[in-house]
C-alpha cells in the first residue's frame, strides 16, 4: 500500500489507446461547435493519437497529424491517469486549450 506500482510502457499504452478508441466513444461526445484536434504523445514509448470530433462523437486515428490545435504529451502512465481523472496536468506537457473540452466529454476532468 502506498508505493508506485510501475508498468511497461507498453502495456500502459495499449490502455490509452482503449481508453481512446472505446471508452472516449461513450462519453457526451463534443460540445457543440467544438472542431479542435488534439494529439496525445507519449514521451517513452513512441506512440501518439489523435483525436478529432466527428458527427457528435470523438474519431481517434492512432498517429501523430500535423495540424493539431492541442497537444499533449507525457509518459504512457501520465496520459493515462491524465485520461482516468486520476492527476492533472502538471505530470504532461499541454500546448494549446482544447485538453479541458477532451476531458470533461470523457467525464475525467
């Protein structure tokens, strides 16, 4: 009890891209208007998402596209606490302001 359980970069990435791809998806989905693209990166991994509204729902395309208006980038683990409410954002680097939208929507803010 107590101490920091750490994971594989690997398997902690696998579960981003879950959270992303399913659990994103049920969610309240975009406010309306809401057209920002926002890119997830992990710093230890190598792999990004990038996650873009579509017809009232989030689309999440497993790379990195230019032309992102937010990104956000950290460890696997941080994303991933990031993601599941669990910590905030002094653990990620954030540049730009659509991450606060991201996560209400996903019900973790």
């Amino acid at each position: 009890m107590g101490r920091a359980l750490e994971l594989p970069a690997d398997l902690v990435a696998d579960g981003v891209d879950e959270f992303l791809a399913f659990m994103l998806a049920l969610g309240s989905g975009p406010p309306e208007g809401f057209e920002a693209v926002v890119c997830l990166r992990t710093a230890d991994f190598g792999r990004a998402w990038t996650v873009v509204p579509s017809a009232g729902t989030w689309r999440t395309r497993p790379v990195a596209e230019d032309g992102a208006t937010t990104t956000v980038e950290g460890t696997a683990s941080d994303l991933m606490l990031l993601l599941r409410g669990r910590t905030g954002t002094s653990r990620v680097r954030v540049d730009g302001d659509a991450l606060a939208a991201l996560l209400s929507a996903a019900g973790t803010e």
